[in-house]
C-alpha cells in the first residue's frame, strides 16, 4: 500500500493542473465568480452531479433518459442531450458559463463561441481528472470547502480499495468498447480503462499514447493474451451486449484466447462504466474487484 503521504501528495499534483483541467475558453468575458448570481449551465449528467456536490445553483441542465437530475434542479431549464445541446435555448438563458465534458470539447467549444459564451470544459476521463476539475470549479465559484471535502473523501476511499489488493499479482485487461455493430479497444486514457488501472489491472494497450481508443484487429489483441477481457457499451447496451455475444460465438479466433477458454470474459454494466467519470466509481471499483482477482464468475463468451 502507498503511503498516504504520498498519495496525497500525487493528488496534489493532479489538483495542480485543474486550471488545464477546467478552462475558461473566452477570458475576455468575466463574470463574478464568487457571486451566487453567476449563471451557470451544465451540459451532461456528470457535470450536473458535479455541480450539485459543490452546491451551485444552474439555469439550465442537460436532458437524459439514462441519468437522474439531482433534485435540487428538478424545475431547471433543460437545454438538450449533453452531445447535442440546444444553442438557441443555451443563448436565451444569458449564461455567464457553459459547462461541459472535455470529451466532447472539440465539437462544443466552436459553438459556444458562436453564441457568444464562456465555456468550462471538465477533464472527466479519468477519476483523477474529476478530482482535478472539482477544485478548479471550486476555486472559480467559491465552492474550496466543499472541493476540499470532495478531495479528502475520494483520498480515503482510494487508499483503503488498494490496500485490499497489496501483494496481489495485477492480471493483463483486454478493454473493449462497444458500439452496435462494432467495436474498439479502449486504453487507460479512457475512464473504462482509467478504472481498470485503479483497480489494479494492467491494460495490454497501455495509454494510447494519451488516445482514448485504437482501432485494432482481433489478430493483433491475441498476440497480447490478456488474462481478462472486459467488455463495455458507448451506448444502447442491450444491443451492444448482443452484438458482443455474437461476435464471440461467429468470429473463430476468439475461442484460441486464453481468456475466452478459461471464462474470463466479463460485460460490464453500462451505468457504472460510461465515457466519463461520476461519483459512482466506488461501485464500479467493488464491481471489477472480484473480476480482476479471480473470484470473478464465469461468463459464455
């Protein structure tokens, strides 16, 4: 197990990097941000949960089928799905800032500025980078004590999850990430992989150098002989899941993996392994806890 110190001292230095992390993309339009009349709109549920922990008041909220909005903003505007938010609702509510998953930043930020708003745009792809962005958030709008609070929590239970697993030989992951129809190989620089790291398991693709996913064939993933494959839904999970079991059951080389042969192939549940950190990832930890150190049950690939 780490020190603490030290993994205090590791957060700190992601927390130093909040102001990447949480980034005003028009500084040239300020607001008071340590004002509660701050305007804030928040673009998707984790965002929204995000803002909900630090106790900030929104005038607009995403819309989800998949995801419940705190009820503290239950009579909020909503502006739309958290790819596709609505830009003319969005400019009506006169919003002194957007606030929005990194992930999504490249397609988002050119039409915030097309309507002329500050945008803040969160690093939710891993845990850390959650962490990171909450104290910026908090930093920016006056929230340090809840921040801090956030911090101190995520310090503890960290450092007891990995005690659990000290001494433990970490297996090799195979991450798949799956969309109807096809599929990619998600890397620790995704939040899927992201866990899978934090839970001890090593990913056969590494990083991605920094790429979330790569494109793969299934000849070069059986030259990395992953212990354990673990497979995920971008989104219409059923779907996915069938899709999975088909390609598994048709494609012949997956009977030759290891992993296939010895029922270490695992589907994980779309609500605590989405494209961006939640709050949830305690429970997504303590579910690929017995996965991972092989008390794990068996699956039919």
């Amino acid at each position: 197990m780490r020190p603490k110190r030290l993994l205090s001292l590791c957060l700190a230095g992601m927390l130093a990097l909040s102001a990447s992390a949480c980034v005003n993309q028009h500084p040239e339009q300020t607001a008071d941000d340590g004002s509660d009349q701050v305007r804030i709109v928040a673009t998707s549920p984790a965002a929204v949960d995000i803002c909900d922990k630090l106790e900030l008041d929104l005038v607009g909220v995403c819309s989800s089928t998949l995801s419940t909005i705190p009820e503290r903003y239950q009579d909020v505007t909503t502006v739309g799905t958290a790819m596709s938010p609505d830009l003319e609702i969005l400019k009506s509510l006169n919003p002194d800032y957007v606030i929005s998953p990194n992930s999504l930043q490249s397609d988002l930020q050119p039409k915030y500025a097309s309507i002329e708003v500050n945008s803040l745009f969160l690093n939710l792809r891993s845990v850390e980078g959650m962490y990171a962005s909450i104290e910026g958030l908090g930093e920016k709008f006056d929230r340090e004590e809840q921040a801090q609070a956030l911090v101190e929590e995520y310090q503890q239970f960290i450092e007891e999850y990995r005690s659990q697993n000290e001494g433990k030989e970490s297996p090799t992951v195979l991450v798949l990430m799956g969309l109807p129809g096809s599929y990619i190989v998600a890397t620790e620089s995704s939040y899927v992989g992201n866990l899978v790291k934090l839970a001890g398991g090593v990913n056969v693709y590494g990083d991605g150098d920094g790429q979330e996913f790569l494109t793969a064939n299934t000849e070069d993933m059986k030259t990395k002989e992953p212990d354990i494959i673990l497979r995920a839904a971008h989104a219409l999970p059923e779907d996915v899941v069938e899709m999975f079991q088909d390609e598994f059951e048709t494609n012949d080389i997956w009977k030759h993996f290891e992993a296939v042969q010895e029922g270490r192939v695992y589907d994980l549940p779309y609500d605590l392994f989405g494209m961006s950190a939640k709050f949830n990832y305690p429970d997504a930890l303590e579910e690929l806890q017995p996965l991972l150190y092989g008390e794990g049950i068996k699956q039919n690939p």
